[in-house]
C-alpha cells in the first residue's frame, strides 16, 4: 500500500539538519570562501541554514573533477543504453526521495507543499525520462560522395558543462541542465543559486547512487562571485544558464574574455496574456491568468504579467479576475491546503514592493489587493496584486517584476495587440486566447516569442510533455533552445568527418 502523505510538513521541517556543502568527484567537501551566506526562511523569517560560498580554489577543484572524469571518459564513453539506464535509475530516485526534495523546495523558495509535490518533482523526473529515453535518438548527417570517400558529421559531447540557475524552480531548473547534458555524455559542474542550495546537493548524492561516476557531476555553491569563477574559467567548455538578463549578459561578457565557452542563456520574461472578444470562454481565460499570473507567487519566467485585453470585454475580464483573486488561499507554505505561500527573500519582496509603488505613483489603480495580515508576520509575504489602467509606458508594463502583480491593458485592433505584446526587451512567451485560427497564426507571427500558446486552461491536456518542445527565449530573454531533441544537441559538438579508401 501506498505510503500516505503526511500533513504535518510543520514538524518534518523543524526535525531537519541542513547543511550545504559542495560535491566534488563523488565526495562532500566544505567550501572556504570568505563570503557568508546567510539563508532566511521565506516562510517566517528566521535562519535556516548558512555557508561559506565558494572560493576560487573550490571551483577549480570542481573543474578539475569533471575535467578529469570526461578526460578519461568514464562517462561518455559508456554506451548510450548504460547512460539511459543510470539516468532512469536517477529519475525513480527523484520519485523515491519526492517528499524530502519537495520540503526543500518549499523551504527554499516559500512556495507552497502541495505545488512542490504536485508540480515540481514531476517535472524534474520527466525531464530527466525524457532525456533518459532521447540519449540514442540523436542522429547526424552523412554526405553524398563518391565510393571512394565516407564524409559525415560526427556528433560528441561538449566536455565540460558547467551550469548556474536561478531559484523559482530550484530543482526543475538543475534538472533541465543537468539530465541533457549527461545524456549527452558530459561531465558538468552545477552551481545553484545560493538563495535556494538545498535540492542541488541532494539531486548530486542521489545521481551518485544511481551509478553517476564519480566526478561527472560536481556541485558547487555560492553567489555571483561563484558563478563569475565559473564563467571566466578557462577549462569550462560551455555554460548553461537559467536566470535574469542581467546576468546572462555578463556570462557573455565573461566567456567572451575568456575562453568562448558556447554559452545556454536562459533568461528573464515580460510575458502577454492577448484576450480577444472571441475567445472560447472568459471563466476559462480568467481561471487560466489567475493561475498563470500568481502560481509560484509570480516567481516564474513565463508568469503571465501583463494582460493585454480587448477594450470590449476588458470591464467584464477584469471583474472575473478580482473574483478568482480573491479565491487564493495565500497561507503558509508548509500548510497543504495553501495555494499562494512567500516571496523568496526579504531582498525580492522590497523590490516587489517597489514596483507596486511605482504601479501607483506612475498611475495606474490597484483594482485588486489583499489587505488580510501575513499568514506568520515575519515572513517575505507580498499579496497578489492587480492593475489597471496601465499604460504601455509604465515600469510596471515594461519590466520583469518577477513577482505577484499582474498588469492589466487594453486595445481596440489586433495589430495594437501585436505591438504592445512587443514592447518590452523580453520575448520568452506570449499566451493568445482566441477562436480565430488565422488570427492566432497572424499573431504567433508577429508576436517575438520563444513559445506561444493559444486557448491554454489552467491546466491544458492532450498536448506533448513541456520537455518534448524546444524553445528558448527571442530578443533579451535568451540564447539557444531547451527542450526536445535540439535541447539535447545544444550540448553535443560536431567534427566533419571525410575518410577516403
Ligand atoms: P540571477 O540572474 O540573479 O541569478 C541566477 C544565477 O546566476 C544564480 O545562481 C546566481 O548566483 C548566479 N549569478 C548572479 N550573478 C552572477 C554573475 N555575475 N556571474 C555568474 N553567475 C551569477 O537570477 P535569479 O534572481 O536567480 O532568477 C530570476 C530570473 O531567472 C528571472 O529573470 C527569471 O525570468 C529567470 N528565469 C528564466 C527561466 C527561463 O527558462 N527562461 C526560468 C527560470 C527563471
């Protein structure tokens, strides 16, 4: 019988020992940099864990480790079937271990249990599946000639990758580098984001005892001055990384002075919700921004945070709207009826909070936001926040907030609509709700967006798994594609191979 879920998550939690340490060629090592990072629980405030980042020497060691272990090709050189294998054997183990990795990840980032469980572990074991079973469906090319000469393109992994994320999705986001760039055969050194460390080192002892060689995946932790090691590291042959523009900018910056390691950049969204007067069902597009707009507390690079509507429907749009706002359950993280928990720091909830003056001082009226108390007073809690009159102008229209506030705007043609959806330096995704076919083939043109969906419910069904589609980020919000079968070939390298009889 299925073991049952346990609800007191409260006292799991207080019952844990947390430590952070780097892993290095199959090993727990401690980290000696001089930087401290001190971790706040987002749900009430208080200390939950601290650590040294790591110094410089740390991240070399980590390289070395890898470096070494795809030298000697302990790793790539296994068959395709053996990787597939130990990879499968490490998704189970993520299934296996799903409760402890989900509390991490709710202590962590503050979101809530239920969507830790629910959401984030699938997604991370259907990544690591779907990479597991794509490992011998990679194919190149061979040329015509004449019998005399073979010409073909050789496909081979790109050494060693190393890879820096972000902290929305701290588990999923490890995964979505780590599961292709094995697959593929390389050897990778993992820095997660020191705001959210915990998941990182569980994810490299588990790969471990799936039967990961020692040294193929390395886990160092740190801040920026951890990642800049890693990027300017002359033995790195790529980085993939999942975070904000800003930083992806400067990886470039970095690769660039150093080694031109390719680079995976991964980046920030601003991202439209086009609502049409002839959309399917306004219940259907109102439960689907809701959720899209406040899931994971608005700390999510596709969040739908601008609402673009047409002027017809807008008063209509915006009452359903404040009605399934005000149906959140915002609570603690840790309760599981909980649907809304707490911003990740003390740091991001100030800037969130910023943005929403701003929204106010640039003019644009709060149509929705709570005025209940915090669920635990010391906690990063922001309510969800909705605006209207927000004009193309506005910082609150422009800008990733990264957090829960969502932008309501309006306009009358469909070309208005496509340049409005334009109109930030972001261009990850965009959602179109409409029955006119042609129109959404008009707008998926004209909108710059890595991946556009039209008509998606909250939760859309029949479609292919997330992981299946390649797509990756237009203009600022990215380079390269993730995902699919060209999400795995961003980590191979290729040799054009002539040999004559
Ligand atoms: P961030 O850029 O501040 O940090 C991301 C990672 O980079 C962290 O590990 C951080 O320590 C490291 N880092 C920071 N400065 C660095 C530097 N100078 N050199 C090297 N590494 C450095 O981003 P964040 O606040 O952790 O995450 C939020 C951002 O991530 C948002 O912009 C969001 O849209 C984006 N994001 C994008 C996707 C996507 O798939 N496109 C997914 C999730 C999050």
């Amino acid at each position: 019988m299925a073991e049952p879920i346990p609800t007191d998550w409260v006292k799991r939690a207080s019952s844990l020992r947390l430590r952070v340490q780097n892993i290095v060629d199959g090993r727990s090592v401690a980290q000696s940099g001089d930087e401290t990072s001190k971790k706040l629980s987002p749900r009430d405030g208080e200390p939950l864990y601290e650590f040294h980042a790591s110094a410089k020497e740390n991240v070399a060691s980590a390289v070395d480790s890898a470096r070494r272990s795809f030298e000697d090709g302990r790793w790539w050189r296994q068959s395709p079937q053996a990787r597939h294998d130990v990879l499968l054997r490490l998704a189970n183990l993520l299934e296996t271990h799903a409760e402890e990795l989900a509390l991490f990840e709710c202590l962590d980032v503050g979101k809530p249990i239920s969507d830790a469980l629910s959401i984030d572990l699938p997604f991370a074991v259907s990544v690591l599946r779907y990479n597991a079973e794509s490992v011998d469906k990679l194919h190149a090319k061979v040329y015509a000639a004449d019998p005399t000469c073979l010409a073909y393109q050789l496909r081979r992994p790109a050494g060693v990758v190393a890879a820096i994320v972000g902290w929305n999705f701290p588990l999923a986001l490890a995964v979505q580098k780590v599961a292709p760039a094995l697959a593929t055969g390389n050897s990778a050194v993992l820095k997660p984001s020191e705001l959210a460390s915990l998941s990182a080192c569980r994810l490299a002892q588990l790969a471990l005892e799936a039967g990961v060689p020692d040294g193929v995946l390395n886990v160092v932790h740190g801040g920026a001055e951890t990642g800049e090691f890693l990027g300017r590291h002359l033995d790195v042959d790529m980085l993939t990384f999942t975070g904000s523009s800003r930083t992806g900018k400067r990886l470039l910056v970095a690769a660039g002075e150093s080694n031109m390691k390719r680079l995976l950049l991964e980046c920030g969204g601003k991202a439209p919700n086009i609502v049409f007067e002839d959309c399917p069902s306004i219940d259907a597009v109102a439960d689907a921004i809701i959720a899209r707009a406040f899931w994971n507390q608005g700390e999510v690079c596709s969040a739908s945070s601008r609402v673009l509507v047409q002027n017809s429907m807008r008063e209509e749009l915006q009452r359903q709207l404040v009605y399934r706002a005000s149906a959140l359950k915002p609570g603690d993280p840790l309760k599981v009826d909980t649907t809304y928990g707490a911003l990740v720091s003390a740091g991001h909830r100030t800037k969130v909070l910023e943005y929403i003056e701003e929204g106010k001082r640039e003019g644009a009226e709060i149509l929705y936001a709570s005025n209940n108390p915090p669920p635990l007073t010391s906690g990063f809690y922001v309510s969800p926040t909705i605006f209207s009159c927000v004009q193309p102008s506005h910082r609150i229209a422009r800008e990733e907030i990264f957090g829960p506030v969502l932008s309501i705007l309006s306009f009358e043609h469909e070309d208005e609509a496509i340049a409005l959806a334009n109109s930030t330096i972001y261009g990850l995704s965009a959602i179109i709700w409409t029955r006119d076919m042609g129109r959404s083939h008009r707008l998926s043109q004209g909108i710059r967006a890595g991946s556009v969906t039209v008509n998606a419910s909250s939760a859309p069904k029949g479609g292919p798994p997330d992981c299946a589609m390649a797509s990756g980020g237009h203009k600022q919000s990215g380079i390269g594609v993730e995902g699919g079968l060209e999400g795995l070939e961003a980590y191979t390298v290729q040799t054009a191979v002539q040999y004559f009889v």
